[in-house]
C-alpha cells in the first residue's frame, strides 16, 4: 500500500469518525435519557401508588375521629353521617347498619338515591362505580360503646376526586397516567384518552415497555396499580438540536474533506513522489545500497535508518579520536565559551566535565587568545584555583560557517617541577659535599674546646666562671649537633635493610621518648592494626625518623595535651599517623617544611624533616604533614610500601 492510499484512507476516517462518534453520542444520549424518564417515572409511581392508599387510609381514621367526636356531642345517627359527608371531600353518602348487619339509615349528598345493600355482611372494603361510572369504595367504621359494637357506619369516597387531588401538577400534561386494580378495570384517570383493558398489565409485578412512539410503565402495591404512558417525543426533546447539529457536521467535515483531498494530490503526493525517487538515487550513490520497498514510508525510513546509522559510525569514530587523544582537548564556540573537553585533559588536570563546560577562554587562561592559529610554549591555565604550566596549540575550524578554537594542551607542571627539583638536588649534593667537608674541619676543634672546657669547669669553684663554662660547653655541643646533622645529610643511604615488625620499633621509639614526654606533661598514645607483619627496610633510619617526628609532636603540645602514633596497612603501604594537638602549621608554611635549614622552632637546625624525608623516600616510601581535620595541631603520616625480600638475591 502506498503512501498516497494510506493517508487518503486516514483522511476518510478522519472524516467519517467525528459524524459516527456524534451520531453514537446522539444514540448514546437517547438511550440515557430514555432510561433516566423511566427511573424518574417509576419513581412518581411508586409514589403515587403510596400516596394513593395512605390517603384512602387517612380519610378512613379522620371519618372514625369524627364519628367518636360527633358523638361525644350526642349527635343523631342521621347528624353523624349528614355532617361527614359535609365537612370531608369525597365523602358523598353514608348509612348505618345495626350490630345484626341491617341497614337502619341512609343520607347522600348527590340528587339521586344511595344504594346501599338491606344487609351488610362482609365487613370489608369495597370499590364500585356509580351510575356515571365514576369509581368510589365503601369501607365500615364501628359505632362502639367501651367493648360492645352497637352497629356500623358504611361510607362512599369518591376516588376519581382523591385521584385528582394527588396527580394535579405533578405529570407533564402528555402523560397518560390511570389507577387500576387487579382485575384490569380502570378507576381512575388523568385523563380520558386510554380506552383498552389493562388487565393484560396486572399480571406482572411492574414492566417497561418501550414502543416507537410511547414509553409505558407499570407499578403494583398492594390491590392496586399505577400505569404511566409518555410520548418518546417528549422524553426525547433535549437532543432534537443536536440531531441537526450532527447534519451540519456531516455537511461541512465532507466538504473540508474534498477541499483536503484535492490540495493532498496536487501539493503533497507529487512532490513526495520526487522526494521518494531522490531518495532512492541517493541511497545507492552515497551508501552503495539499493531500496527494495515500494511502501512509500518504508522506502524514507529505510533510507533515514542507514543515514542515521552512517552519522553514528562517524559519530563513534570522532569521539574515540577526540576521548583518547594523548594530548587534553578543549572545543570553544566562536564567542570563546567551552562547549566540550576530552576525556585525557579531564583525567590530567584532576577536573569533572560538567565543571569545565561553559566557561569562558578567559575564565581558565586569564586571557583571550587571539582569534587565529598559535603555538604557545609556556601558558599558565587555571583550573578549579590551581595553576598549571601547559603548552599550548590553537587551531580554528570551520564547520557549516560557524567558527570553533580548539586547544590542545599539554601539561607541563611536573616537567618543570622535575627541572626544579633537579637544581635543588644538584645544589643540595654539592651543599652535602661542603658540610661533610666542614663538619670534619670543625668537629676536632669543636671537641678540643668541649674538653678543656669540661676540664676547666672541674677544676674551678668560682660560680661565675663556671656558668661563662657552661655556655662555653652548651654552644659547642650545640655546633656539633648541627655538625653531625650535616655529615647524615651529605653520607649515602646504608644498605643494612632486614626485616623488622612495625609495631615493635614504634613502641621503641616511644619508650626512647617517655621520659621528656613524661616531663613535658604530654601523653603518648599507641594504636596498631597490622598484628605480627614484618616489613623488610632499613631500622635505624626508620627509628631515627620517628624519634625525630614523634619528639618534634612533643615539642609542639601544650601541657595536658596528647600525641597519638597509629599503625596501619593502607593499599599495600605501612602507614605511621603522628598526631599532635599544638596550635598547628600555617597553610603558607606547609610546602616549605621539608626545605633545609627552615624551622618552626626557635631552637631548631632545620635540618631534621629535611633528613627525615631522604631517608623515608630512600626507603622507596613518602611522608606528607597536614592541618588537623578540626583545624587543631597537625598530622604527620609516613607510608612504607611492602616490600618482600627475594632470598636468591638477598634484597
């Protein structure tokens, strides 16, 4: 089927929907109405019917209230019935019975003669018709004296009254409404129109019955039945507008669809058949396949299918090139604002995509590169307020007309760092070289003078002249402390290492230092999470480090305060975590706390964390110092990788 057949196929539901829908609300609407008429009608029956006996019953208690009272007032039989059938409506005659059943009396208030049995029997009710053949029912009322029934009054009430007096305004004017009884004969009317025998009707309980032009209801209670019957015109009057409305509809919705169907031929299907064909060509050029549908539709999606899956190949293609390229890569539109970067320049420079994109050029140079190819040796960028030392090449393409600067960056921060450190190691070996070479020159000096010196102040009494000694003495061993730091710093790493458990050398080293703690009111505290694991480096330089931390921690509390040591296994290190709770190191002086001859102390050589880190990275291990979490003291953490000792070679 092709496209043409389809849509003309849609546009003739589309027009033939809406009239069917209407016309299956307008069905809808009458069925509905319909039934709410009957619910509606069934229930004025029900009620009527009900009103109908209640009445009946209620004229019968008034007639016996006013017997009792007529005769309390000592009326005559004859005033009795004579004042009833005056004062209630429908009560037009009346007659008195003895206690035998023998008719005594009879007063009417019609011109002609009641007719009233010689002898009443049956003390019921009973329905009969007048000479007009207007219904009315007799029923008994007892004359009784305390527990003697003396006689009987029978009355007659018109029900064609009682009938009008309930049903006056409570029927539409068309409705047919009629009292029945159970033999089928009507009693009463609203009015005189229904000619048949109802008797057909009484059989059942209550029946609906919808015919071409009536809707008829039948309602039973008790001996008695109401019939309703109503014009379908007149239940169905509220949609007659909307069965013209629906012609209009069809009028106008097969016009629009004529008008629709010619302008679909001339001005879509003919160019759609040019574009089906260009399609077809293209596809056999540009992708080397030939379409096989004659479906219109299947024809473009096919070809829109291979298209879309042409772009996502090169789309896969471009983005393994750009993710994985060794160099970072930055795309910015032409007004400067990033609108990507590669996988490699978010992994170099430690920085989330969704943080880099839509900043400016600016934003992360500090400056607008000019708008043409360049090659920059040396550009400081600025990421997340850290600076980086890159190289930097600029290009700019053209793609659909709209320019876009693409940078490829190479971080060159550790480069010149190693280049920095390098200098310092150069200047720190030949610093190392001069100090073993001065600490030999001075030290014999140095310990001549502390001899005589201690010679002196054994020798002498004098109080003055033994403090001046005792400076003498102090700076000396002072100078030869500084001297023995110097010869540590310039000799080369030993290579005694063995094996040697973690836990035992840091109890070592705290046991060392217990006593200046212990004077310095500090206490030392000792947690570790490895059990017996031995790790295989170098001892003495590992105590040595330790005291050297663990006392500069000592030196920085203040009384009352604590140091805690904890050893651990972290991602195949051993890790030492010094905690102090002293006022801490300031941010600034962080980075140049490993530096030689730079102290916190007032007293210090600066020559101790310098040495403390040689020996800790000649150990193949690293050691950082951080501020405390809470901003109170600082942590010293030391990691020792595992290493596990080859026993052919021995190391």
């Amino acid at each position: 089927m092709t496209l043409r057949e389809k849509i003309l196929i849609i546009l003739f539901l589309m027009l033939t929907i809406p009239i069917g829908l209407s016309v299956y609300h307008y069905s809808t609407l009458k069925k509905h109405l319909i039934n709410t008429e009957i619910e509606i009608l069934r229930s004025k029956a029900e009620n009527l019917t009900t009103k109908f006996i209640s009445s009946i019953n209620n004229c019968k208690l008034k007639v016996s209230s006013l017997v009792s009272l007529y005769k309390s007032y000592n009326f005559s039989i004859d005033e009795i019935i004579w004042r009833i059938t005056g004062d209630l409506e429908g009560i037009f005659e009346g007659a008195y019975y003895d206690n035998n059943g023998k008719l005594v009396k009879t007063i009417s208030r019609e011109t002609t003669s009641p007719k009233f049995p010689l002898y009443w029997k049956e003390k019921r009710q009973e329905v009969k018709f007048t000479h007009y053949g207007e219904p009315f029912v007799r029923f008994i009322v007892e004359n009784r004296e305390g527990d003697f029934t003396e006689g009987f009054f029978l009355f007659s009430l018109d029900l064609s009254i009682l009938w009008q007096n309930l049903v006056v305004n409570y029927f539409s004017p068309s409705t047919e409404i009629a009292l029945i009884d159970k033999e089928g004969n009507i009693y009463a009317l609203s009015s005189v129109k229904i000619k048949e025998n109802l008797e057909r009707f009484y059989k059942e309980e209550s029946f609906t019955q919808i015919e071409k032009n009536y809707l008829r209801i039948f309602v039973k209670k008790g001996s008695w039945g109401i019939y309703i019957e109503k014009p379908i015109s007149e239940v169905l009057k509220p949609v007659e507008p909307l069965k013209y409305k629906i012609l209009f509809s069809g009028v106008i919705l097969t016009s629009l669809g004529g008008s629709l169907v010619v302008i679909l031929v001339f001005r879509i299907f003919k160019p759609l058949e040019d574009f089906k064909k260009f399609l077809s060509i293209w596809e056999k050029t540009n992708l080397g396949k030939k379409v096989n549908y004659k479906d219109d539709i299947k024809i473009i999606t096919q070809v829109f299918k291979d298209l879309i899956g042409k772009i996502e190949e090169q789309r896969k293609i471009y983005n393994c090139f750009f993710e994985n390229t060794l160099d970072g890569v930055i795309l910015f539109e032409g007004s400067g604002k990033i609108i990507n970067v590669n996988k490699t320049f978010c992994e170099t420079f430690k920085v989330n995509k969704d943080e880099i994109l839509g900043k400016k050029m600016d934003d992360i140079s500090g400056r607008k590169v000019s708008f043409y190819p360049v090659f920059v040796q040396e550009e400081k960028l600025i990421l997340k307020g850290k600076e980086y030392l890159c190289e930097l090449k600029q290009d700019i393409l053209h793609i659909e007309g709209k320019p876009y600067i693409v940078w490829r960056v190479k971080d060159k921060t550790k480069e010149k760092e190693l280049q920095i450190i390098m200098e310092q190691t150069s200047k720190l070996a030949l610093a190392g070289e001069i100090a073993c070479f001065v600490a030999h020159q001075i030290n014999n000096p140095l310990a001549s003078i502390i001899g005589y010196a201690e010679f002196l102040l054994m020798q002498t009494q004098d109080d003055n002249f033994r403090e001046k000694l005792e400076v003498i003495i102090s700076q000396a061993r002072k100078c030869s402390e500084t001297m023995r730091f110097l010869l540590e710093l310039g000799k080369p790493m030993g290579n005694e290492a063995k094996y040697v458990n973690p836990v035992d050398i840091t109890l070592e080293t705290l046991r060392i230092l217990q006593p200046k703690a212990k004077k310095c009111q500090i206490n030392l505290e000792f947690e570790g999470f490895i059990g017996n694991e031995r790790i295989y480096t170098f001892p003495w330089q590992l105590e040595q480090v330790l005291i050297n931390i663990i006392d500069n921690a000592i030196d920085a509390s203040p009384k009352g305060s604590k140091v805690k040591v904890i050893v651990k296994e972290q991602n195949g290190y051993i890790t030492w975590e010094v905690r102090d709770e002293g006022k801490g190191i300031p941010d600034d002086e962080l980075d140049k706390i490993f530096e030689p001859f730079y102290s916190t102390k007032e007293n210090g050589t600066g020559l101790g964390l310098t040495i403390a880190k040689r020996m800790i990275e000649g150990m193949g291990g690293k050691i950082d110092i951080y501020r405390n979490e809470n901003g109170k003291g600082t942590v010293v953490i030391i990691s020792i990788p595992k290493v596990i000792k080859n026993e052919n070679s021995g190391s």
